[in-house]
C-alpha cells in the first residue's frame, strides 16, 4: 500500500502549515498541495481548510486523522514482521516426520537450527502411512514431510536426502553373525521377523531373489529388535535405526544390497515460506556433514 499521501495528510495536520509539513518530509510546497489534494479526490471529502493564511483540519479531516494514523501504523508493522520473517527472526515451521527421522534425525536438526535461528517455533506432526503423508500436504496441514522415495503424490516436489541401506540383524550369537554378509539363500531359510509391512523390506527380498520364511510379524521395531536379540530369527532395518540399537545386535550387510532413498516432499519450493526453505537447506548441509 502507497501511504505516502496518509503520512502527508498526518504531518499536515500536526504541523497546521503546507510549507513546514513539506520542508519536513522533503517536498515542494506544491508538491505537497497537489498529494493533499489528490487524497481529497481519492476520499471524495476535504481534509483541511484555510483561514488567514493558516490551515486546519475540517470536522471530516478530524474523523478520519486516527484511522489515517492506524493506516500507517499498520503498514509499519507490516514491513517489520516481514523484515523479521524474511531474516527468520521469528516464524512457524510445520513438519511432518515418520518414526525413524523424528528419533535419529530431527532432534540434532532442530538443535542446530535453532541456534541459528532462535525465533523459529516447530510444529511436528508424525505419521506412518504415505497416505498421511499426502492428505496433509493437499490440506496445508505441514509446510513439508520427510518420506521414503517415491511414495508421495507425484504433483508434489521432492528433494533428496540420502540413500539409507537396509542391512540384517541378527543375535549376536547367531551361527551366521561372523559371516561377512548376510546369504540370500539364508534370507529364505532362516526365520525371518517382520516389522509391519514395509516396501522397502520387501524390496530387499526382491532383490535378493528370495521368499522370506516368515516367523513373526510385529507393528512395532524396539519389539522386532528384542525378539532377534534372543535368537527367534533375523530381521531387516535400515542403517539410520541402527546406529544405536536398544539391544544387543549383530549387524550385517545382506549379500546384494538395497538402499531406501530419503527424502522431502512439498507442494512446490516456490511457495514455501523463507523459514522451511532455510530448515531444508540446512538440513542438506547437515546430512552432507554428518554422513
């Protein structure tokens, strides 16, 4: 919004004279006449009259100077909560996460973001389903969503993250815990435990050329982990959830490897607030850092 003419309307009135109100805000005296003037047509209602060479403010000039004032008041306002947002002194970042990035990933990323950007208040939402995922993003429930590539609607815009290798889990006093890798042909013999159904454990299989032999199947990982720990079978996660496992494990690569690709989806980059484009990028700087 143009306040040039409300601030001129304002000065005028404070000062009672044309000639001090421009010299103040850096006008010629016709100049200033002619903005006056101007807001009057605009308004359809004089603001000022004259008497003995001195000006003053007409009974609808007198109504109408507070709401002149709030005017620009308000767009002062404006421009400083832009200024803060645009420096991300302050601002809300809605994010949506799935279990493993909201315990492995989001506390250290929220942590270094915040230093930077104290002001910034975080929203999350955790889901499981990619289904989720997507309503929340067509609602404008969350500015972005971390997911697993490609489950997401395809109008959305991605970013990539990082490959995340499935590896196998045994007991540590497995029979095959010292083997190098994990044989495909043992992914079909051993018990195998399954947390939930997930592609990407699928996907593992698939590659590997094998039917896994089913044991058990639980909806919870820390559940899973503690079943193989005593020795009922192996099971699949990927690396992100191993790197401090709650029990006792042995780790190993399966004998052909399958990675999950990380990553974040939103409904476009050009319409993301400047604070969750800043938390996306950063994120990218964090993981090129860390990993």
């Amino acid at each position: 919004m143009d306040i040039q003419k409300y601030e001129a309307f304002i000065k005028t009135a404070e000062l009672g004279s044309i000639k001090k109100a421009s010299e103040a805000l850096g006008y010629t005296q016709a100049g200033l006449s002619y903005i006056i003037k101007t807001l009057e047509e605009e308004l359809d209602i004089s603001l000022f009259f004259r008497d003995y060479g001195k000006i003053y403010l007409t009974g609808g000039g007198k109504e109408l100077l507070p709401l002149a004032h709030a005017i620009c008041n308000d767009q002062r306002r404006l421009k400083t909560r832009l200024s803060e947002l645009k420096n991300l002194q302050s601002g809300n970042i809605t994010i949506a996460v799935f279990t493993s990035i909201a315990v492995y990933w989001l506390p250290y990323l929220m942590k270094g973001f915040l230093e930077k950007h104290p002001g910034i208040r975080f929203d999350v939402k955790c889901y499981e389903e990619p289904a989720v995922l997507d309503e929340m993003l067509d609602n404008g429930d969350v500015d972005f969503g971390f997911t697993v590539l490609p489950d997401a609607d395809a109008s959305f815009e991605k970013v990539f993250l990082k490959k995340d290798p499935m590896m196998i889990v045994l007991a540590e006093n497995h029979p095959l815990a010292d083997l190098p890798y994990f044989p495909s042909s043992s992914m079909s013999e051993e018990p195998y435990i399954s947390v939930g159904d997930h592609s990407e454990m699928d996907a593992l299989f698939y590659y590997n050329n094998v039917k896994p032999n089913t044991y058990l199947m639980l909806d919870n990982d820390f559940a899973v982990m503690s079943m193989v720990s005593q020795g009922f079978g192996f099971s699949v996660f990927p690396a992100l959830m191993l790197k401090s496992p709650t029990f006792p494990l042995a780790v190993k690569e399966p004998e052909i490897s399958f990675s999950r690709e990380i990553g974040i989806v939103l409904r476009s980059w050009e319409s993301a607030s400047d604070a969750a484009r800043a938390f996306i990028t950063f994120t990218k700087d964090w993981i090129s850092e860390n990993f």
